[in-house]
C-alpha cells in the first residue's frame, strides 16, 4: 500500500448538473502535513470540488483515493469516519440549537445506546464543545444560546471549531473568512496555523489572495471547472495566479485590487 | 475565555432542558401558560356574569374539557413532532377513522351476529390494538417515505393520505358502523383511561424530544435541513420514523374514540387533523420548524379545550363555536408568522 505520502488524490473527477459542467478531469494531489488552496472565479467549481470529496455529492465520474485506496463516498458519514471535516461555504449549522448540539450535531455523546433513543449525554458535550472553543480561541459568551442569537463570526467560529475538532486526517474549509471581521479572520488563521503545526493536512477554498500566500504551500487554481494550474506559493507571486485564474497571460498591475 | 467561562460556569449545566433555543423557549411555554389561565379567568367572569354560576369549579364540566382535550391531544403529540422537522401532517383525522373502524371489526364480541368477521370475535384486546396501531403506522410510513424519497411537500403528500384513509374508512363497511366492542376493548375509552394514555403518551416523547438523540435530530432537521445533512443525519430515515410515529398516535386516538364511543363510524376524526395542529401552534411549536415543544402542545391543547367548553358552557350555538375553532386556528398561525418575524427582524 504505497501511497508515497499522499493523503488525497484525485483523477479525472467530473460533475455535471444536468448540462452544467461545473466539475470536469480534475487530477488533484494532496500530501501529508501539506496546506494548499484552491482559488478560482466565482463559479469555477470550487464548492462543487469540496462537495465531492465529502460525500455530500456524488462525483459524475472519476475517482477519489484516500491515503493510498480507492473510496466511495456514499455521504457525509463516509468521509468523516475517513476523519475528514469540512467548513462549508453555506454555514451547515442548526440556528435553533445550541453550540454544543451543532458542535456535535450527528455525533451526539450518549450514555448508553439505544439506536435513536439514546439519551444525550449534555454534559460531556457542553465539556467538551468548550475544549474545542478554548483549544481554537473562539470565544462565545454563553454556549446555551441557540445559534440564532449569534453573529456571522460567531457562527462561522462554531463551524470551524467543530471542523478542526473531529478532523484527524483531512480539513476542507471552503471560504471561511468570506463574511468576517478583521479580527475574527486573524482568528480563523490562527487556528489554520495551528493545524500546520499538528500536520493535519488542510484544504482551503479563498479569494484572498494575501490570505492564501501567508498560509498554504501550494495553490491550486480552478478556471471554468477545469484544474488551471497548481502554484508553489514560495515560488510564484499574485501576478502569476491571477493570469491562471483568469486565463490571461498578460501580468496584471501591481496593485490590482485583486491582490 | 475570561467573561464567558464564568458565566457558562456560573451557570452549570444542570439545565439541559434548553436544548431548542433556551430563554425564548421557555418563555412561550410560560407565555402559553398566562394565556391558558387569562382564558379560564375570562371564561370564570363571563360565567358568573351569564350564567350565575362557576365555570372552572365543576368537577363535571372539568373531567369533560379534559377528555375531550386528551383525545385530541394523543394525536397533537404527534403533530408536534412532525411540524418541529418543519413537516406537517393533514392525514391524522382520517387515521383516527380508518383505525376505529378496523379495530373495532377486530373487537366485536361473539354475541353480535354481525360481526364483521363472524370467525374472528372475542379476540384478546391486545389484536385489535396492534392492528389499530399497524394502520397508523402503515399510513405514516407511507406519508414519510413519499415526504423523504420524493421530496413532495408533505402538505401534499399528507392531504393525499387525508383523502384516501377517509375513502377506506368508508370502503371498509361499506358506510356501515361497527359497534359491539368486548368489555375489555371498551375498557380503553372508559372513564379518565383516555387521560392517562394522553399524559403517559406526551411524557413519553417529552423525553424522547428533550433528552435522546431523536429530538435532537428532530429539532437539526427542522432548522436546517441541509446543515443536519452534512452532519451525517439520516434526514430520510428520520422523517420517515417522525411520521409513522406521528401515525401510530392517530391511529392509539381512534382506537380510544372507538372505544369511548363503543362504536366507530367512517366519520370519526373528522377535522381533528386541524384541531391538532392549532394546539401545536397555540402551545408555542413553529409552523416554520425548528421550534416547539411537548410541553408547550400540552398547555396548547388545555387552551384549546377551555376555548371550546367555555362557549359551550356560555351556550353558544354549535355553528359559532366551529367558526371560533377557525379563528382560533388562523389567530394562532398569525400569531406564529409575528414570532417569526420577530425573530428574523431580531438577528
Ligand atoms: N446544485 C447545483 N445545481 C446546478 N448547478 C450547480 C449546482 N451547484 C453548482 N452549480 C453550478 O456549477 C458551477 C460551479 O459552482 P461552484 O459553486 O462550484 O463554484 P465556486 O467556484 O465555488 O464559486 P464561488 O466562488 O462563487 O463560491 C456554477 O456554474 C454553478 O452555477
Ligand atoms: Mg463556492
């Protein structure tokens, strides 16, 4: 089982809905303790990516490797019992439920299991959702509020919290600093760093390129659902990336407002 | 985490119970709870001032509204749990018709020589309640999948199961009564029994929606449905327990109506799908999903019943008092859309 220290891989991974082609012969490489980015235009097919090799969709064709095997994601259950996680675009959380029930939303604590009418174990949940809140620096005022009453940073935090928590192979963040302040992305990059230095592999979906370069080793750029191009991040510079995102050869200006 | 690890410390976490969204929560609870005794004062004043007599002190006329209340309410508990996943179902009433009259056919004593099944008389109670309870179930399971796998609204799918559970009804006798029941199936509607299923029932999945992984799911599906997806919730399989669930309970009221009534009629239930839901929402549970709780139907249907016997008790004719149920109805629905609103303006 040689897997030459690739976590993921992808070939030929393609996705149509109906006569969309919003993925198409995507050949993607992950290797371990490896942090890339995926940018690309609105619509290049970037969620749609991060959808498939969760288990949320199903690939039209093409095949997933995960640490060296083949695999089926027949949902999302599939792939986190891979221990992998993801912060996706649209915030998945249940807005009338508390921190620790979206923390543990479809992994509940129980005392003793009685399939569906096994009796939560609050306790454990609330102990623990607070570890993961502290161990990542989010800092919410009080955990028994319902999503609801939270802030988009707030709520953004839980997610990635709850994502960086359970992760122990894998951990796709698709755009997870799009709605927030100043000082919650600092945030949200932190915990990112703080992912490096543990050596759980990262994928992360941005359009900030100022972002991408302080954060991943590589980036991987997505034109029209088709793979542009993969970057070394020490190695290029905005320009390059951008004339990839674009499918412009021409440099672009040095302080475009892209970068 | 200065500030808020003091309060979350502070405040341990021996409450569990605000699982669904704390304060707010338990507030519409107490708020339906004000509103329950402000109704029965009302009623208390009108009744001395009309009637000249009291409304709430009459062991007899107590014992009725909470009969009457308690039927219902077996099939409100139900309603609750299918309109926290955002759902709604319009087929109980039928359900509460289909069962009477299948379970009565397998209650009918051997004396009776027209049974519905001459053979199949003096049967031990326990079959005619399991196949009374198999309709319910029947009937909810096919709700639930057609709702899960089709993705049809179940407004749509449940109106489908309104209309064809009623047509069985009628097609299983054809239109004629079933009556004659064993003394021990009729056992189950005698006396203040309807009372105790009602509140053993509602204790039960009062449990299941605040403290198993059931209601948890129950309340994540109603509150987004895609978010509890991702999470690895069953989304399918869970709505399709919800409603067999909900089924079963219709199908337990009609088993107790027909035996209260000692007969069962095609008729039974008629529009008790609608009474059901206006509890729900009088009790606090968003018609939008999410939010709600048995608690909340509890006091919900005890309102409800006050309502209906206090015009009964002011002896208002029977065509105000539907008219009333349907403002009743519609004012709690509105009353949800301004919660909503609220809400939605509040973020
Ligand atoms: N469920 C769907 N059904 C039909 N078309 C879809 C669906 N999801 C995505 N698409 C289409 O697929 C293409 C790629 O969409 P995708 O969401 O992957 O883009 P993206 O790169 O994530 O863009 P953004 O930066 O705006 O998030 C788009 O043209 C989009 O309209
Ligand atoms: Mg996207």
């Amino acid at each position: 089982m040689a897997n030459d220290g690739i976590v993921l891989k992808t070939e030929g991974l393609t996705k149509y809905y109906g006569g969309v082609h919003a993925l198409e012969d995507a050949d993607f490489t992950l290797h371990e303790g490896e942090h890339v980015a995926i940018v690309g235009d609105n619509g290049a097919g970037k969620s749609t990516f991060v959808r498939q090799i969760t288990g949320v969709e199903q690939p039209t064709a093409g095949k997933i490797f995960f640490g060296g095997k083949e695999v089926a994601f027949n949902s999302p259950i599939d792939a986190r019992d891979f221990g992998i996680e993801a912060v996706f675009q649209n915030l998945a959380l249940a807005d009338d439920l508390d921190v620790p029930s979206n923390i543990f939303l479809g992994r509940e604590e129980t005392y003793f299991n009685l399939g569906p009418f096994s009796f939560l174990n609050e306790k454990k949940m609330y102990k623990n959702s607070m570890e993961a809140l502290e161990r990542t620096g989010v800092k919410i005022p009080n955990l028994r509020n319902s999503i609801a009453n939270m802030s988009g940073g707030q709520r953004q935090c839980v997610a990635i919290s709850r994502a960086a928590s359970f992760a122990s192979k894998l951990i796709i963040m698709d755009e997870p600093t799009a709605a927030l302040g100043v000082q919650e992305t600092t945030q949200v990059e932190n915990i990112i760093r703080g992912l490096k230095k543990q050596g759980i592999p990262l994928i992360l979906v941005s359009h900030n390129l100022r972002q991408v370069f302080n954060l991943v080793d590589k980036i991987w750029v997505f034109r029209r659902g088709r793979i542009a191009g993969m970057l070394e991040a020490d190695k290029t510079d905005g320009n390059e990336v951008v004339s990839l995102i674009t499918g412009v050869k021409t440099g672009v200006h040095e302080n475009a407002s892209y970068i | 985490m200065t500030e808020g690890t003091v309060t979350n410390q502070a405040e341990p976490v021996a409450a569990p119970a605000t699982v669904e969204g704390g304060k707010r929560q338990r507030s519409h609870e107490l708020n339906a709870l004000m509103g329950l005794v402000g109704i029965a004062l009302i009623f208390e004043i009108l009744g001395w001032v009309f009637q000249g007599q009291s409304f709430l002190f009459n062991a007899q006329r107590l014992s009725i509204i909470i009969l009457q209340v308690a039927v219902v309410g077996i099939i409100a508990i139900g309603v609750t749990q299918v309109i926290i996943t955002g759902g709604i179902d319009l087929s109980s009433g039928s359900i509460v018709g289909l069962t009477a009259m299948v379970a009565m056919s397998f209650a009918q004593v051997s004396t009776y020589p027209r049974a519905v099944y001459p053979n199949l008389t003096d049967l031990p109670v326990i079959i005619p309640v399991l196949i009374g309870l198999g309709v319910g179930l029947g009937a909810g399971l096919i709700n639930g999948a057609l709702i899960a796998y089709t993705r049809i609204p179940p407004f749509i799918a449940t109106l489908g199961m309104m209309v064809t559970a009623r047509g069985a009804a009628k097609w299983y006798t054809r239109g004629q009564p079933v009556s004659f029941p064993t003394d021990s199936f009729a056992a189950i509607g005698q006396g203040m029994t309807p009372v105790f299923i009602f509140l053993a029932i509602a204790l039960l999945f009062h449990v299941a929606l605040k403290y198993t992984v059931y209601g948890k799911h129950t309340y994540a599906i109603g509150s987004n449905e895609s978010a509890a997806r991702v999470s690895g919730i069953s989304v399918e399989r869970h709505l399709i327990m919800v409603y067999a669930i909900a089924g079963m309970l219709a199908s337990l009221a009609g088993i107790v109506i027909a035996a209260r009534g000692l007969t069962a009629q095609a008729g039974m239930g008629t529009m008790y799908e609608l009474q059901a839901i206006a509890m729900a929402v009088i009790g606090g549970v968003s018609l939008s999903g999410g939010r709600g709780s048995i608690v909340g139907t509890v006091i919900g249907a005890a309102i409800f019943g006050v309502i209906i016997s206090g015009f009964t008790f002011l002896r208002l004719s029977a065509y105000y008092q539907e008219m009333i149920m349907g403002a009743i109805i519609v004012a709690a629905v509105v009353a949800d859309v301004y919660r909503q609103r609220y809400r939605t303006s509040a973020r």
